[in-house]
C-alpha cells in the first residue's frame, strides 16, 4: 500500500491524539499518516547559521515528522517576503499591501528547491506526494527535475483570485506553469477552480477540458475540495470540562443581553475593520436597541512582524475605542474586543453561548469559524450565522444570512434580521447547516483528495 508524504511550510501534528486543542485539518492530516505509516514534512520553525539538507525525523503523536531547518534570509525572503508579504495579500486581492521584490523570489524559488532536496532522499516509489498551500507551489517542478516520478498533489488554501488579479504578479506565468508539475491540483470552491482555467486559457494559451487543464506541453487534474471541520470531535468538545466552563462564564457575562461573536486571525482579509464599522452603522440607527446586545470580538494576533498587520491592529484599537467611547454606559459596554488567544475546547463554549456568529471576510478561501459556529449550537435554540459572500464557505453554506461584507448598511441589515429572527427559521436554517457540515467534513475532504490524487483523471 502506498505512504502519503504531507508537505507543507509548518508541521503541527497533534502532541496527544485524543486532545481537541489541535486544528481539525492537523488532526485529519495527522490521523491519515498514523494510518499509513507515512511522513510530515516542513520547516521546524527554527533558524540555523548554514542549511545542512538534514531533516530531523521524529515522532511526534504517532506521526513521522521531518523537519528542515531554514536559514534567517530563508525566512525573511521566503515566509516573511513572497509567503506573507506577496502571495498571501495577492491571493485576497490586495494589491496595494502586495510587495512585488525580486530578493523575495529569489528567496522563495531557493527554499522550495531546499525542501526537494532534503525531501528527496525520504520518497519511495510508490509515496503518494500531497503538498499543502501557496508557500509551496514550485515544489513539485523541483521534484521533478530531480527524477520523482510519484504522483504529486497540490491544494490551495486561500482564494485563487481573479485573472487581473492575479496578472500584477510579476513573472505570473513562470508561477502558473510550476503548477503543471502536479498531478491534481485542489481549491476549495468552484469558483477559484474557474479563475485558474480563465488563466491558462487567457494568459498561457492553454485550455481546460472538465477535469484537465492543458499548458506548457503538460496536462494537470483540477478539482473542487471544499474542506470542513472535524465534526465528531468538536461536538465532543463541547461536553469537556473548558468548554462547559467557557460556555457558563460567556452566559453570564451576558446579561440577559444578546451577544453577537466574531472569532478570527487579526488578519486584513478578515474584514475587521469593515465589521466594526458596520457594527457602529448598527448602533447609530437603532438607538433602541442599546444595552440589549453586544459584539464580543476575538482576534488573535498574527505576522505581528509585518507592517501591514501592526497597522490593522492600530486601527482596530481606534474603532473600538470611539465605538465604546460614543455608546457604552456605567454597566454596557457594546464592544468587547479581545487580543488574547483561546484553546479550541475554550471556543467551542464561546461559540455556543453567541446568538449571532458574525464571519464577514473580505476575502477568505473557506473560512472554518463560521463551520465551527453552526457546528457548537443548541440544535433546540441555534444561533444565526451571518457570513460573507467572499468566505469560499459561502458558496455552500447557503441558509446562513449572506451579506456583502463591504457594505455597513448591508451588515447592520442582517443583524437585525438575526436577533429577530424566529425560533422555527433558525432551527430550519441550522438544520440545513448542519447536514452539510457533516456531509462535508474533513475526513471526507481528505479522503476525495487522497482518492483522486491516487487514481487519476480516468480519461
Ligand atoms: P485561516 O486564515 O487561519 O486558515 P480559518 O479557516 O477561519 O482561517 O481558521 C482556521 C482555524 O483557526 C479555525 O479552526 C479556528 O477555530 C482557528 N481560529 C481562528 N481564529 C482564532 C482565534 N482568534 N483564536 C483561536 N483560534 C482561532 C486558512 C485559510 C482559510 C481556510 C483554512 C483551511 O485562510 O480560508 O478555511 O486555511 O483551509
């Protein structure tokens, strides 16, 4: 039977299999390599003087790990530069905060050479090769031209955005064509699957024919893999001591008042800034419903090195002291903005107590929060889910209230249609939900991508 080697930038099995603190894709990732005896391989994280080539293999939860140390311009050019600072602001089509230098890919370009070459030495014939996100697309032209022959998928985390998007990318081509060294290519939605042919075919004179595009003499599968959450134990979470204990302190804390519950990455692409906003729209229009509801707003910091990201903060920091400032009273405070991480046991108590769950990114390939919010409901009196038509999520997650993230009047609109909202449409609604959430979840996104990586096109 064939391993699966998972690639991707940062390895992070769970230490404890049986613990729910860990992401639902590690788990699911995790779970798949324990069952097939097969390897995880990434950057530790950690920085050397001189790269060596020599992964340290470990075990770590049952799961092979290698890990590769990088070099300090390796992680400035490559994870800080072309990773966060080009690809990732590009992809959520912002391309007035995309750095466009060429240290960054060349930096790019020398690191995923370094992980085909410490990789390689790893790889059997028959491994099935799955590399993971957009820190990592010429790997598999890397591999190649070292002589592996294995199959070798690709899937795409965030958004591929549009064609004229896409195109401000300099040297587009040269990235679009280390794609057709893979053998599936994965997105979440059929709409970024659609942006990508319109490339090939506009930009590399290929075509797309369902479900090979053709390019560059070569030919690559695509498909749509919408990924999910790991149902089964996030449900069982709830049931755990923190989750209990989250759940009873947010009940209280509420008041008898209504809570509305943003989760995110302090990251642009999650439309902070813009739900605040919309927030504030909310409470100038209605004045009657002051002191009935608040916005508890989780937001973790992350890249806190790049610019970009300590600005954000900056003004988040700004909205909600003037939102706060103009409409709190001795004992309500509207909006409750929190830095501080908490553990995915602790959410899915937080989660549960909220009677509107607000995911509005601007631009965000899936997007699980808002997967995770339905799935942590009382199926007797659920929660509403507000969400963005530019989560990737959205695209199934039908019956929740979609809103145009960038209009305030839009999103104040369906706050009020959410804590309106009666019991038998939020039950009908959330069933619905539901049902395609456990369709749909990581288990199964994992396994349609390892099964069509496996067998092929059949054409
Ligand atoms: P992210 O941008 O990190 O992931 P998202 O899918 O929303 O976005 O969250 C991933 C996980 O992080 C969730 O399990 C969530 O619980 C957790 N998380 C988010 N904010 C948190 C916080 N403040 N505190 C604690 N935990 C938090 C990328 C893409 C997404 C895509 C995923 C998976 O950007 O679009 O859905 O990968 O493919």
């Amino acid at each position: 039977m064939s391993r699966l080697i998972v690639v991707s930038n940062r390895v992070n099995p769970p230490a404890d299999p049986g613990v729910a603190t860990a992401g639902g894709l590690a788990m699911a990732l995790a779970a798949a390599l324990r069952e097939d005896k097969g390897i995880w391989f990434g950057w530790s994280g950690e920085i050397t003087e001189h790269f060596t080539g020599k992964p340290s293999i470990q075990k770590v939860g049952g799961v092979t790990v290698a890990l590769v140390d990088l070099e300090e311009q390796d992680r400035a050019e490559y994870y800080d530069g072309y990773a966060n600072r080009t690809l990732w602001p590009l992809f959520h089509y912002r391309t007035d905060l995309a750095a466009y230098e060429r240290s960054f890919n060349e930096g790019y370009l020398r690191v995923n050479e370094r992980f085909a070459e410490t990789l390689l030495p790893l790889i059997r014939p028959d491994d099935l090769i799955w590399v993971q996100d957009y820190h990592l697309i010429p790997l598999a032209s890397e591999l190649r031209r070292r002589g592996v022959k294995n199959r070798i998928g690709f899937f795409l985390h965030t958004p591929w955005p549009a064609r004229n998007v896409f195109n401000t990318l300099p040297r587009h081509l040269e990235l679009v064509e280390s794609f057709f060294a893979y053998d599936l290519i994965g997105f979440h939605t059929h709409d970024y699957l659609d942006a990508f042919s319109d490339y090939v075919f506009h930009e590399a004179g290929g075509e797309f024919e369902y479900p090979c595009a053709r390019a560059f003499g070569r030919s690559v599968q695509l498909g749509v893999f919408p990924i999910g959450i790991d149902v089964d134990q996030f449900r069982s979470s709830l049931a755990s001591k923190a989750s209990l204990d989250y759940y009873e302190r947010a009940c209280v804390s509420k008041l008898n008042r209504k809570m509305l519950l943003g989760v995110d990455r302090l990251d642009y692409s999650k439309g902070l800034e813009e739900r605040f906003l919309a927030y504030e729209r909310f409470l100038d229009d209605n004045p009657d419903r002051a002191e009935q509801i608040f916005l508890l707003q989780i937001a973790t910091p992350s890249r806190t090195g790049v610019d970009a990201y300590k600005d954000l903060r900056s003004r988040l920091d700004t909205i909600s002291g003037r939102v706060n400032g103009t409409h709190a009273t001795v004992d309500w405070v509207p909006l409750r903005y929190v830095n501080q991480p908490y553990r995915r046991d602790e959410l899915s108590g937080i989660y549960r107590a909220a009677d509107v769950g607000l995911v509005t990114p601007l631009r965000d390939g899936m997007n699980l929060v808002a997967k995770e919010y339905v799935a942590a409901q009382d199926e007797k009196d659920p929660g509403v889910l507000i969400l963005s038509r530019f989560a990737g999520a959205a695209e199934q997650m039908k019956d929740a209230l979609i809103v145009n993230p960038l209009s305030p009047e839009d999103v104040a609109d369906a706050i009020r249609r959410g804590l309106d909202m009666p019991l038998s449409e939020r039950r009908r609604r959330w069933q619905s939900l539901m049902h395609g959430i456990i369709k749909g979840d990581v288990t199964a996104w994992r396994d349609a991508f390892v099964s069509a990586l496996r067998d092929g096109p059949g054409v």
